[in-house]
C-alpha cells in the first residue's frame, strides 16, 4: 500500500538502489525527495501522510515541522539518472533507459497498452499491434491523402480512387468539348459551301442579266431604227 502512494518500486531498477536512496516510510527509492530539520530525507507524498498523524520523525522520533522541510533538487536529479527497466518488461519490452526519461518511452514503448485511437472503438492493445488492428478496426478512418475531403472506412478506402474519378472527369470534359469543335467546323464548312453555292448563283444571274442586257439593247436599236424609218415614211407621205 505504502509503494503506491510514495517511491519507486525497487524492482524497476537494473542496479539495486543505494541505501541513502531507500525513502525509510514506503521502502522504495525516493521520488520527490524532501530532508526535514533532522537530516533525515524522505519521498515527498510519504512525510506529509505521516505528518498528518504525528509531527515527529520516523526514524529518530525529533519533532518535524512542515514548514522545515526542503526539497532536495540535486538529489531528485541523481536519482533521475538511475537505468531503470521498462514497466512493460513482462509483455516483452527489453529497453532500459534513465528513470527521468520513463514517460517519453511509454509514450513510443510498442509494448505499451494503448486504447484503439479510433473514435467509437473500445479495444485495448499493444502499440505495436495498432497497425495490424486498424487494418481491420471498423472505426478506422481517414481523409483522403489526395486531399478531396473524402473521409475513407475501412470499407470504402480500397474503392475510393478520387483521382482516377477525376481523370476520368476531365477526359470527358475534353470529349465534349472535341465533339463541340467538330460540330461547330461542320457547321462552318455547310456555311462556306452555302456561300459558294450562293455567290454561284448570284454570278449566274449576273451573267444572264448581262446577256438580256445586250437583247434589250438589241431591241432598242432595233426599235429606233425602225421609229427612224417610220418617221421619215410618215413624213414622206404626209409631205406628199
Ligand atoms: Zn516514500
Ligand atoms: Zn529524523
Ligand atoms: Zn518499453
Ligand atoms: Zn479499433
Ligand atoms: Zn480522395
């Protein structure tokens, strides 16, 4: 009960612990130590418990006074020092690092039991088995990496192909917008012929309004040829 509340297991440590480390109250090596007016050092936790009881050391039974206690700084650091061994020793963790790093290794530790990050899901596993878990984790999900703001399942990411979707898009885009430039050069080709077809026609009735042009003139030579004749008979006759 005692090493719950106040120093280190001594079991965590690859090298027994020296006897100066050792906190008199929980039997574990000091965590936060503090030294009372007596010299004597105890974990931090452990000495304000025992306070709360009675205001006398347990080792040499002098008076202790809260307000004389002092933490010791350069001792806590020393005990940082200390190579202990990883807590997930028995799942099979071999790392051994100084007791001051222990959180940043649970942190990375694959032997470390993690909570399934994916929300809704409530398995608890080994870090190191996350990867093969969220292969199959119906909660797992993920946007997109392609970035459309697609957020894939399991179930939906081995389908979802949002470029291929996208070429497949643009390539029908370019499709119609060939077949609009094809249609738009018929239509253009039926308008050149039209024109020609139209300029043919207007220099056909070109050409036979010029020839019924010189029939007209024809005529009206003709004609006053013969007025020409008519009147110099008629003025003939009527001067006879
Ligand atoms: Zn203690
Ligand atoms: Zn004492
Ligand atoms: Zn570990
Ligand atoms: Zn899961
Ligand atoms: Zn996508």
């Amino acid at each position: 009960m005692c090493l719950q509340s106040g120093g280190y297991d001594l079991e965590l440590f690859v090298d027994v612990p020296d006897d100066g480390l050792i906190c008199s109250i929980c039997q574990g090596v000091l965590r936060c130590p503090v030294r009372a007016a007596c010299h004597h050092v105890f974990c931090k936790r452990c000495i304000m418990q025992w306070l709360k009881r009675q205001e006398t050391c347990p080792c040499c039974r002098k008076p202790v006074s809260q307000s004389l206690i002092f933490v010791m700084f350069k001792l806590s650091k020393a005990i940082g020092r200390l190579k202990i061994k990883c807590r997930n020793e028995i799942q099979g963790c071999r790392a051994t690092f100084p007791l001051s790093e222990q959180y940043c290794h649970s942190m990375s530790c694959p032997f470390e039991l993690i909570s399934c990050p994916y929300q809704g899901c409530r398995a608890q596993l080994l870090r190191r088995d996350l990867e093969a878990h969220a292969r199959h984790c119906e909660h797992w999900r993920q946007p997109c990496h392609m970035g459309c703001g697609a957020v894939l399942s399991q179930r939906t990411r081995t389908q979802h192909n949002c470029y291929q979707e996208l070429r497949r898009q643009y390539e029908a885009k370019q499709q119609s917008h060939r077949a609009i430039a094809a249609a738009l050069q018929r239509k253009m080709r039926k308008m050149q012929n039209t024109m020609a077809h139209m300029k043919r026609q207007i220099s056909l009735i070109c050409e036979s309004l010029e020839v019924m042009d010189d029939v007209v003139e024809v005529d009206e030579a003709e004609e006053e040829e013969d007025v020409a004749e008519s009147g110099t008979a008629g003025s003939s006759s009527s001067s006879s």
